[in-house]
C-alpha cells in the first residue's frame, strides 16, 4: 500500500505502510513448530534408545562368545588319572578303602582326579528357577596365588581345580555400601555364568573319595556355598543356563 502524506513545511513525501503477521497466525506457526521439533526428538529418542538396546545386546553375546571360549581352553587341558578298581559288594566299597583282606568280587574304573557334571539343584542345592548344569574337572592351568611356595617349578606342571556354575543373586562386584543399600534399583539381581578356580595349594580333591558320594563333591561344593566366594568370578552376565551334555 502506497500512501503520499503532506509535512508541515507544505512538501510531500511518501510512506510506506506494509501488512504485520496477526496473534493467530503467529500463534499456529508457534504451535507446527512445537509440533516438528516434539517430532524430531521423538525420532532421535527412539534411534537412540534402538541404539543403546543393540550395543547392549551385541556386547552380551560379545561377553558369552568369549566365555565360551574360555570354557573350551579350559576344558581341552583337564585330565583325569583312571585307573581300575576292585569293588566288594560284602563291604559295599572299593577293597583299596577298606581291609586288605576283603575279597574283590568286580572291578570298576576309578580315579584320583573328578570329573563331575550334573544339574546344579543336585550338585551345588541351588533352589532358583533355572534349568542349569554346572561343571567341574581338574586341569593343567598353572594358578597359583604364591608362586614362591612352590618352588621354582614351570606354571604349567600345576594342577588346578576348575568349573562353571551359574548363579543368581546380587553384584559382588559392587561397593559394600552399594550392596548393603536397600534400594532395589542398585541392588543388580541378575544370573551369571561363573567361573571356579582353585589354586594349586589350596586344592583339596585329594582329601575326599573318588566316588559319587556327596562327600566326593565337597572339594567344591563347600567352597561354592561360602558366601564369600573366594575362588569364583563372574565369567559373563545375564546367562541364564548353563547346559552340558557329556
């Protein structure tokens, strides 16, 4: 719009009157922005949320491919030291166990070494809702927590106790005062594949019988049991079983 306006002197001069945006107009342009930005960031969230839960998942089974592998080292090292021995029905019991004169009346293979799989609720009295195995042998790994004790011997000519279990409870690995918290959301309750290995001077396989007795599982069920757990460590997390079939 083009409009000529009079000054006070008596000359002319020109102004210029252009049209403004209105309330609602400003008002609806507020609001589709609003609307694309809310949009926009609902997009990225989802993305990142996607993103977040695909690393997660990725470094899970990252975490078991490499727990596996460790449980396949392992157990291409474990040995066992058979040998046959004779059996007395009369006594019930090897003859080697009880009196030199107890007649033989069959023979059963035997060893000094174990080498145990079985479900973990049989084993290790787990009562939580999982239907898991556990696994036990001995093998040539070396672990030592005072290499000086034993001599100047080579690492590998030590034996060592070593299985798997899976556990369900809180994170040992957190803070005392985080897991003495009574807060749920720090508290991490989750399974775990977990990993037994017993040094070579604390190993006690030797010190019970060879046989399927519950006192033959004690050399690790006993030290499995404690609630410090001194010879465990956690393998892999979020396993919820663990199944082997020999």
């Amino acid at each position: 719009m083009r409009m000529v306006k009079r000054n006070q002197n008596g000359s002319f001069k020109r102004a210029w009157r252009g049209r403004a945006f209105t309330l609602i107009e400003v008002l609806v342009a507020t609001s589709i922005l609003m609307l694309l930005m809310l949009m926009i960031f609902s997009i990225v969230g989802s993305t990142g949320k996607l993103w977040k839960e695909t690393e997660n998942k990725v470094g899970t089974f990252k975490e078991v491919r490499a727990a596996l592998e460790t449980i396949n080292r392992r157990l291409s090292q474990a040995t066992l030291n058979a040998y046959y021995d004779a059996y007395s029905y009369d006594e019930k019991q090897f003859c080697t166990s009880v009196t030199p004169t107890a007649v033989p009346q069959t023979y059963f293979r035997r060893s000094d070494l174990h080498f145990i799989s079985g479900r973990s609720s049989d084993l290790l009295h787990q009562t939580f809702p999982s239907p898991t195995h556990c696994l036990f042998f001995q093998a040539y790994l070396g672990f030592t927590e005072n290499p000086s004790e034993l001599g100047s011997g080579e690492l590998n000519a030590y034996l060592n106790s070593c299985g798997y279990y899976i556990e369900y409870g809180k994170d040992s690995s957190l803070p005392l005062f985080l897991q003495k918290s009574t807060k749920a959301s720090l508290q991490r309750y989750r399974y775990r594949l977990m990993e037994f290995l017993e040094p070579t001077e604390k190993m006690s396989v030797y010190e019970t019988p060879a046989d399927s007795s519950p006192m033959a599982q004690r050399w690790f069920s006993n030290k499995i049991s404690n609630t410090s757990h001194p010879y465990s460590r956690v393998l892999a997390e979020n396993v919820i079983a663990f199944i082997v079939f020999p």
